[in-house]
C-alpha cells in the first residue's frame, strides 16, 4: 500500500471547487455538525452516492425547507441538485454551492410541503397568496417578475411620438 499526502488533505465536506458542473445526490442522512473555526453549528446532508457531506448555508436551507417541508428527516430519501456558483460573501464574490430541486418526471406525484398556520416565511406567504408551496417567492411575499420569452419582446412596445 502507497501512503498519497494528498490522502490527508481530504474533506469531510463537498466544496464548489470539487463540481465542475451539476450534480443530483440522494439524500441518506441529516446531522448537525460543528464547523468552521468557530465550530458553529449547522445541519449538514449525506448522500447515498457520495461519501462527503454537505453543510447548509442559510440559503440551502430555505430551498429545501421550502420543497420538502420544516423537519428535516422528511428530506431523507429525496433528490437534489447541488450545482457551483458564485455567490456575495462578506462582500466579496466566492465560489458556493447551491441546491435546487429537480423538475418531476411526467407522471410523478409532487409531495407539498405543509404551510405553516402562520408566520411571515414564504410557505406561509405561499398559502395566503394560495400559491403552489414550491413557487419561488421574493423577500416581500411576491412571486418574482417573469422574463420577456423572447429579445424582440423587449423591443414591441409602442411609443408614441
């Protein structure tokens, strides 16, 4: 057996720089762990097909939550997509990664989420405006702006001279 140093240099945690693209992971596991210098506590996922974890910003969070409901054990067994990108950081701009929820396939069931009783939280949002739970939501309560379909619409509007 050959001892590799970089064997050493290994993280327990996916970083933006180990995807070049996006990736789907089955999600086996929810823990909470102590990270970064100041140990701080935060929920992390494991995968079916992936020994490393990944620890969940705030954002991450939220798109989860808002997909798949508050406790976190109902995330088990569902899949995700975690893609690179460039995200604000103590403003600076840093490589991150990001999840999404993958479209269903024709035919599949959607699992709502179950909106909150009350709160202000987009699920909350979401059930007074009776919008769908996974419809994206800004931060004041509305569904966001939908772009033009195509360039030549930007270009159709009468002005009058």
């Amino acid at each position: 057996m050959v001892l590799l140093a970089s064997d050493y240099n290994k993280s327990r945690f996916l970083k933006a720089a180990d995807l070049k693209s996006e990736k789907k992971f089955k999600i086996k596991d929810v823990t909470e762990e102590l990270v970064g210098e100041e140990q701080e506590k935060k929920p992390a996922l494991w995968f079916t097909n992936d020994e490393r974890g990944l620890v969940l910003n705030k954002t991450n969070i939220r798109t989860l939550a808002g997909a798949y409901g508050d406790p976190m054990k109902d995330w088990i067994g569902k899949i995700i997509v975690v893609f690179p990108t460039m995200a604000n950081f103590r403003g600076r701009m840093v490589d991150a990664l990001r999840v999404r929820i993958p479209p269903l396939k024709h035919g599949q069931a959607a699992v709502p989420a179950k909106p909150k009783a009350s709160g202000n939280g987009p699920t909350a949002v979401a059930a007074k405006l009776k919008l769908p739970v996974d419809e994206e939501i800004d931060d004041i309560g509305e569904p966001p702006a939908q772009p033009y379909t195509t360039a030549a619409d930007d270009f159709d509007d009468e002005v009058d001279f």
